[in-house]
C-alpha cells in the first residue's frame, strides 16, 4: 500500500478509432502496447509511420504490468490496444494505478479500427462535382464516392452502409449508383444492401455474377454511367484477371478506379476462385495492354493497400498511371513465363475466410453483423507481394 | 453433433464473460487444481479459444483441446493442470518400448495388442492410439484386476511416459508380468489416432 506513497494514481481514457486514423495519416507518432496474443499480432497490427508498436499479451500480465513497464518508453503517449477493449482497459488500468501518465486504450479494439472509414478528398471534378476515397485503415480496403449535382455512387462499398448515407447527406446528395468493379472475397461488400437501403441501383460485373441469387444491373464494357444532372461519366472498362469479371472504372477522364487489378506498390493476384492458372492470362493482357494503352495521366485509385508505406499525402492511396508504369514491380515482369510464376506460385496465404466471404457477397449465405465482423478480421491480402 | 461429454476436475463457467474475465478466472481456478486434474473452461467469447491454448503454453499447463457445443455458441476447453513431477524424466520401471517401437509392433502383431491408456479422461477423449484401454492412473489400482489380464503384454502410455511408469510399477506389484512403459508416450507417438481432435481432421493444438 506504501506503493502508493510516492506514485500517484494516473487517469486513463478512451482513444475513439477515429483520433487514431487521423494520428496514422497526418503521420503522427504514437507508442501502441498491442496485448493480443503473439499469433494475431503477427498476423494483423496498426502500422503507421510515426506508430512504434510492441506485443505483450495481457494473460502475461495477470501477475502485474511490470514487464510492460519495462518495455513502454518513460514518457509520451501510450495506446494499449486489445481485440475488443476489454483486455486493454484491464491493462490501461493497471497501468494507471502503477502511476504511468498519458495512458489511453483503443475504444472497441480492432474491432471497431477494422470498421472505422476515413473519408479523404481525392479531387474536383467537372461541374463541381468532387472525388472522395473512403480509407479503411484496419483492413486496407479503399472505397469510394463520386458526387455531383446532388447526387453519389459510391463503389466498392464496405459493409458499413451508414458512413456513406451519413457522408452523402451532409454533401446534400442522394445515393443514385451503388458499383461493385468485382465479386470481392476478403470483405463483404455493402453494395446490395446500401441501393436497397436508398433506392440506388446496384451495379455488378455480370462474368462475376454467375452464381449470384439477388437481382443486380450489370457493369458492361464501355457502357457508361452517369451520375448527377452534368456530362460527369464513369466509363467501365472490362479488365479481367483477378476475377473474371474485373471492370475498371474511368473517372470524369481523369482517374482510374482499378479495383484488385492494379495497386500502387503490387499487382491483384488471379487465385482467389481457384483458378489462378487460367486468370494469370487474362491479368497479364489486363495490366500490359488495356492498362498499358491507356492514357498515362490518369490518377489510379485501387480497391486495396497493403502496407501503410502506400499512405500518400492526407493518407490518400493514389497514383499516376504513368509512374507505376515506372515504378510498381508488377508491371515489370518482361517475359510471360516470369509473370506467371509471380502470380501463381509462392503467393502470400489466402485472406481470412475468403471461401465464406465470397458466397456472402453472391447472396448464398445470411450473416448476423457480429458473424460478418468476425470473418473479416485480419489483413485483406489481395495483391501478390502481401506477404 | 452429439459429442460424449468429458470428464473433468472441475468446471468453471466464464459463458458471457468478455476478455480478459475467461483467463483471470482460469487462471484463478486452476490454482486451486491439485497437479494433473483437468478443468474444463465453458466460455462464449471466442477469442478465449486462441488466448487459452497461448496462454496454457506460457505457463506449462497442458491445453488438451476445446469443443464447441451445438448452435449455442459454447465452447469447452480443456486444460490439464501441470503436475512438476511430470519436468522431471526419472524413470524406475526397466522394462520399457518406445513409440517407435510400439507402432512396429502394432504393424507385427498378428493378435491385436492391449495398449493401456493411464491419462485422464479429457486427454484421452481430445486423442488416443486406436484401440487403446482408458484407465486414469488415480483409477489403476481400483480397476486392474477386474478390467486387465495379468498374463497379457500390456503396453502402458501417457502424455510423456512418467504416469505409465508409475503405472507400470503398480501393474507388476500386483503380478502383470508383461507389462512394458512406453517411453515418451504420446508425445513420443506419430502413428495413427482416434478421438476428437483426430475427426476434426487432424487439427493441431496451436494452429
């Protein structure tokens, strides 16, 4: 009790999943205590470039925090974190009591940072109409929305429908266009379930719809939408090889919505149906001849970012044509043997349930939301260099 | 999905209990465990699934497996408090086989041979050789001569070959002259197994 003497008792608070995202990408510095066990941790953690984190499961710290003690730096801000905040408030506490200041734990866990959407202005388009990406930190998913003249589509949906109601009635516009670029299999899509709720249409690439059991309208080659009251066009571009049905979407002529197909520092991979070897063709032609012939100026803004080093400025995950033409390894692949052997063999593992995933988003199976989170829990893994 | 219920020691019941309640009661409970009994852990938050068995590992007990029960959402784990005496390879019992060798034999045998599984209950439920007699050590004395044939080759295993050496001297002080201790034990055997774990398609303790 005399502990206590000469160590005052400190506070410890919440951290909401948002006050992280903006901390990851303004670059900030941030010490997080993950608690987790070691497995998890190793599987899926919060990167950032200010963010130092260190793995101390909290059953090794029943007895007493002392061995994190040992490992947290004397000062500045610490955010212990744990799946869903129990264990992190337990740890943040004792913590606390050992007088350690600036403690703070992550509010629902990684649970709630694998949910949380960023929202990140991309750019202005014709007529005033405005770009913006919907950054999911926890996971790597990048979303979009494209608004003008009162109204939005929004592609790439994630299951969170509400962020992007609640995003386009504060911009004063209605959801007219919800646009899947392809049959994902490492989150469940809210593209179906964000037209129903707001009377949009949902768009699908009908190749990846074969065995989808919901009514959708189909993406088609060159067939373009519009959104608003302007010439403002989304002109789908066929472009196979991650899935079958794959469709790019060119943006107001200015930016390239490259789905699984292209990222900034990797390439899609073709395995996640099971047929790896006969999409490895189809993504080869994809990235060296559609892609290739396009115009070199166009922004590409893919579905996806693995490593935190893809967060640009503001945290928008976003590239020049042109320069990944220079700089992505995946188009860098001289010959066809050499390509295919990159995008077949040795690939990272599949992402978490990705089987289940995908018969979700074809409308076979009905989930509870917790049975949805739970199966999306970890890393996205759906560029060929994730490992 | 009717699974035959496990013995165990004790029960703990941490259903509803969020992270990290499962483990600090756990944790709590087991210290009340003489060495070697077996509680079973009823929990419904499923990252206990993963924290236990890391948990187990750390600390020395022995995760034994998790079973989940119906639609319910339940899980049971299994966790064998660990017994010091176990650390400690100090056999007495002269006669003893291998693993190794007892699969041999096993393969050789042209009459089926009587392999005696002295561990407890749960154990033996998660993964046993096929065919193996299950008699807990506490019960040996008890069952033998009702359950045994003294002029049989036993063979007797554990988990690492120190109860069946207990087993073993026991067996020959009431006059089983064939009785032979498997060294090493189970986690010593790389043969065929049945049990739980074994139709669950073979899933390993720490995935």
């Amino acid at each position: 009790m005399n502990d206590f003497t000469n160590q005052q008792i400190q506070a410890y608070k919440p951290m909401t999943p948002a006050e992280l995202a903006s901390i990851v990408m303004n670059k900030q510095e941030l010490y997080i205590l993950d608690v987790r066990n070691e497995e998890d941790y190793s599987d899926w953690r919060i990167e950032g470039h200010g963010i130092t984190s260190a793995n101390l499961p909290y059953f090794d710290l029943l007895d007493g925090v002392e061995p994190a003690l040992e490992l947290l730096p004397e000062q500045g801000d610490v955010l212990v974190v744990c799946a869903k905040e129990g264990s992190s408030i337990f740890v943040a506490e004792r913590l606390a009591e050992s007088g350690r200041s600036s403690i703070t734990y992550l509010q629902g866990g990684m649970k709630a940072w694998s949910e949380h959407l960023e929202p990140v202005h991309i750019g202005k388009l014709q007529d005033g109409g405005d770009l913006y990406q919907f950054v999911r930190l926890g996971k790597g998913c990048l979303s979009y929305m494209v608004l003008s003249g009162g109204e939005a589509a929004v592609i790439d949906s994630l299951r969170m429908t509400v962020v992007y109601k609640q995003f386009a009635f504060s911009r004063g516009a209605r959801i007219t266009h919800t646009i899947d670029t392809h049959l994902h299999a490492d989150h469940i899509s809210g593209g179906r379930a964000l037209a129903e709720e707001t009377g949009a249409t949902y768009y699908l690439p009908s190749k990846d719809a074969d065995e989808v059991v919901f009514a959708y309208s189909p993406l088609e080659h060159r067939s373009e939408l519009r959104v608003g009251s302007t010439d403002l066009a989304i002109q789908p571009i066929y472009s196979p090889g991650h899935t079958i049905g794959s469709t790019s979407l060119i943006i107001d002529g200015q930016y390239l919505i490259s789905g699984d197909i292209l990222f900034v520092e990797s390439i899609g991979r073709p395995d996640l149906a099971g047929k790896s070897g006969y999409w490895a063709g189809h993504l080869r032609t994809t990235l060296y001849d559609t892609y290739a012939a396009l115009p070199k100026k166009l922004i590409v803004l893919p579905a996806h970012f693995s490593k935190y080093t893809e967060l640009g400025e503001g945290g928008k995950v976003a590239a020049k044509l042109g320069d990944l033409f220079e700089s992505n390894p995946g188009l860098h692949f001289t010959d066809e043997d050499t390509f295919r052997k990159a995008v077949t063999e040795q690939l990272p593992p599949q992402p978490n349930d990705y089987e289940r995933i995908r018969q979700v988003n074809m409308g076979k199976e009905t989930l509870t939301q917790d049975e949805q989170r739970d199966m999306e829990i970890g890393p996205n893994r759906c560029a060929i260099h994730d490992n | 999905m009717t699974q035959p219920s496990i013995r165990a020691n004790t029960i703990l019941d941490c259903q509803g209990l969020a992270c990290p309640m499962p483990i600090v009661r756990t944790k709590k409970a087991i210290e009340s465990l003489i060495p070697g009994e077996v509680i079973e852990v009823q929990a419904t938050d499923r990252g206990s699934l993963a924290d236990i068995q890391s948990w187990a590992k750390k600390t020395g007990h022995h995760y034994l497996g998790t079973v989940e029960e119906g639609g319910g959402g339940m899980l049971k784990h299994f966790i064998r408090k660990a017994a010091s005496s176990e650390e400690k390879q100090d056999l007495s019992y002269p006669h003893t086989t291998t693993a190794d060798q007892l699969q041999k034999l096993q393969a050789d045998a042209i009459t089926k041979l009587v392999v005696l599984d002295v561990r407890e209950p749960a154990e033996y439920a998660f993964e046993h050789i096929p065919g193996a007699v299950s008699i807990p050590l506490g019960e040996l004395e008890h069952r033998m001569n009702q359950e045994l044939d003294s002029n049989t080759a036993i063979h007797v295993v554990c988990r690492s070959g120190n109860r069946s050496d207990i087993a073993c001297q026991m067996l020959s002080e009431a006059g089983f002259s064939k009785v032979h201790n498997v060294i090493s034990g189970m986690s010593g055997w790389t043969g065929a197994v049945e049990g739980i774990r074994a139709k669950e398609g073979g899933r390993a303790n720490h995935e």
